[in-house]
C-alpha cells in the first residue's frame, strides 16, 4: 500500500475552526437549552445588498443566453480584474499581474505550492492557521516542537511590542507572511511599519504574502489598506484579498492574488510567470456568477453597500470592544477591524474559552489555536446578527 504523506502526519491537531465548532455541539448536546451565540468563526452574517445581490442574479441569467454564456475564466474576467486594478491599486498593475481567485484562503495554499518545500517560514505570531498548516502541508515546515513547527520563524507580536514583530528575528530568502489588518489581534500596521517590513524584505530577500483580506475595514486614512501604498512593494510582496467579508460572500467564493511583474527570484525569473502557470493548471477559474458579483460590488452602488456592510459589523465591534472594556478587560482592534483580542492575563486561552462557553453560552475563539503568544488571549469576532451582538453583551456581565 501506499504510505502516508509524511508532511500531513507532521499536522499537530485538528484545524482550529472544527475544533470550535466539535466543543460547540458537545457543550450544546449536553446543556440543550442552552441558547448559544457564536462571536468565533469569522463567518458573514447579513443577506447580501441588493445593488451586488442583483448583480449575481444577472450574471446567472445571462448564462442562460447565448451572448452571455461564458465556459472556463482561468485567471478570471478581463473586465473583473482591470476594474480591480482601478478600484484597489489606481490603475497601478495590469490585467494579467490580477489573478481571479475562490477566496484568499484557497490563493495561500496554492501559493504554498508555488514556493515549495525548500521555503524557509516567517509568520507573525499569532497569526491565521492556514499560514502555518499550509506550510507544513507544503513541506516547508516539520513537526511540532515545544510551541511551535520545526522549520517556521515565529514573530511575536505582543502588547509589548504594539503588536508589531521584530524584523530582525526574520532570516534571509524568507517567504513572510503579513495580514494587515490582523487576523486575529485586529491590529493594523502604520504606514512607517509596512515600510520597515518591505526594506527587510528587499534587504534580506525575502518575498512577503500581504493578506488584506480585511482591508475594507479600516476607518483611519492614515493607515495604508495595501502594501503596494509603500514604495518597492511590487518588487517583494504579493497581496491576497478577498470579496468575502466586505460584500458577504463568503459562500460565494470570490477573491484576488496580485503578482506584480516587477517579481523575480533570486535568478531573475518571473513569479508572475509561474503564477500564471500554476493557477492554469490547478484552478479552472473562480465561478463566473460570483465574478458578476464582484464586478457588481465595485460599481459606484455597490462600492456604497459594501461600505454599509464593514461600517455595520465595525458597529459590532465597537458594542464588544465597549463591554470588555467596562469589565476592566484590556482588548485591542475593533475601530479598524472586525476582530477584538481580549486579554485575559495568566490564564490559558482554551480555559477562557470554556469558561465564556459555560457562564455566557457564548463562543470565542482560543489564542492558542492561532499560535503560542495568543495564549492568555480569545479572539471575538463581530460578524453576527445586531440583536445577537446585544444579548451577548449583556450576558458577558455574567464573568
């Protein structure tokens, strides 16, 4: 028979988010009256806006009609993708340097294929599990070891250092990855950080996968919402983003990688062109009704609704970050992010979220799960139903 891949055996445990959601229905199977509000997975939770919604119901009717049937859109939709560059990056990149993605989740672990096992690892810490699962998945990292995977350069970013790493623990011919705004912390990197980062990375050679996924959320105009708003970017960074979370279309599946031609590796060769080729022959193309979505939110109109829908969720976070403070409980993010990080100092996270579970019948989700400085920390998140929000509000006064 044919022996197991050696590189998922090295997987510590099972994925974060089913392991919430296991301790969930165990907690509800044994206290069924229980009425228990998720504020864990980072999952959308209000219908989509009409302007957009129309836009996918078009784009399934066109299908319908000879003019309008379209077959497979490998790199995405010429239109989709030049209106992204518009939008997002000011005319900045051509069309093919914009990859039509299934969501910037699925652009990382394809990418992890593009750079291989030999890769060495950088991660902030904590940071999305994907990075370091993916990782390891890949081959680019080993077994669990004390805290953390052989083969990863973990980079702690702590209140102590305002949750922004030391780039000097970051070795040469790194691939970094960097999630501004910050999945879990919900901390956002300064325009002076994002710099510092790409100097090391053009110093060291390293290639950084900027994750702004949450971009939509930011608020504060100071604040770069791309890593190519600082010079040299696109010599050293590829940036994945997402219609998930801005438009609700987390089911839907619709996202974006920018390889920018600017890339090369050590020998000169072109990443894009690699890109190119990997996304050809492992993805057929994100779903065309989606991509008529997207071009549908990116109009003027839907620009507007997506706008509507991070300000409400930001509205959650706020209502959170607001009780955890009066509770005399330190939390940072929630003013430019959907994500608050409370502090819950000497106690382990897995404790606090069984302990929030059990006085609150509320769900959280553990620091631990997203690496070994999220311990002593839980992550709420504020995608949820406004009265859902409010009633786990006040039910967080039972602490």
């Amino acid at each position: 028979m044919i022996n197991r891949n050696p590189h998922i055996a090295n997987l510590k445990a099972g994925y974060l988010f089913p392991e919430i959601a296991k301790r969930r229905r165990e907690y509800a199977s044994k206290n069924p009256d229980a009425k228990i509000i998720s504020l864990g997975i980072g999952n959308t939770t209000e219908p989509i806006m009409p302007y957009i919604n129309a836009g996918l119901v078009d784009g399934a009717k066109q299908l319908g009609t000879v003019e309008g049937y379209s077959g497979y859109q490998d790199e995405g939709k010429a239109a989709l993708r030049e209106k992204i560059s518009v939008v997002f990056y000011s005319g900045k990149f051509q069309i093919d340097e914009i990859f039509i993605s299934d969501g910037a989740k699925c652009d990382i672990g394809r990418l992890q294929i593009l750079f291989g096992a030999g890769t060495q690892i950088a991660v902030q810490d904590p940071s999305y599990p994907v990075y370091v699962d993916g990782s390891v998945l890949a081959g680019a990292a080993g077994g669990w070891e004390g805290n953390g995977y052989s083969g990863i350069t973990y980079l702690p970013c702590t209140a102590e250092n305002n949750f922004f790493p030391n780039l000097d623990l970051i070795s040469q011919n790194s691939l970094i990855y960097f999630c501004s705004p910050n999945n879990p912390t919900g901390a956002v990197a300064d325009r002076s950080q994002l710099s510092a980062l790409v100097e090391t990375a053009v110093n060291k050679g390293c290639i950084i996968i900027f994750d702004a996924a949450y971009s939509e959320f930011i608020r504060d105009p100071s604040l770069p919402k791309s890593i190519y708003d600082i010079d040299m970017a696109d010599r050293c960074a590829i940036e994945v983003n997402s219609f998930s979370k801005p438009a609700g279309f987390t089911g839907i599946r619709l996202g974006w990688s920018v390889v920018p031609k600017a890339l090369k590796y050590s020998g000169g060769e072109s990443v894009n062109a690699d890109w190119n080729r990997i996304a050809g022959t492992i993805f057929n193309g994100a779903s065309n009704i989606a991509q008529a979505g997207g071009l549908a939110a990116l109009d003027e109109e839907g620009l507007s609704e997506m706008r509507a829908q991070t300000d409400f969720y930001l509205g959650n976070a706020k209502l959170i970050r607001d009780t955890l403070q009066k509770l005399k409980i330190n939390c940072i993010g929630g003013d430019n992010s959907p994500y608050i990080w409370a502090h819950f100092p000497g106690r382990d996270s897995w404790e606090v979220f069984a302990d929030i579970l059990e006085k609150c019948h509320i769900v959280t989700t553990p620091g631990a799960g997203f690496g070994p400085a999220g311990q002593n920390f839980v992550r709420f998140s504020a995608f949820g139903h406004r009265a859902d929000v409010e009633e786990a509000c006040r039910r967080l006064g039972n602490l």
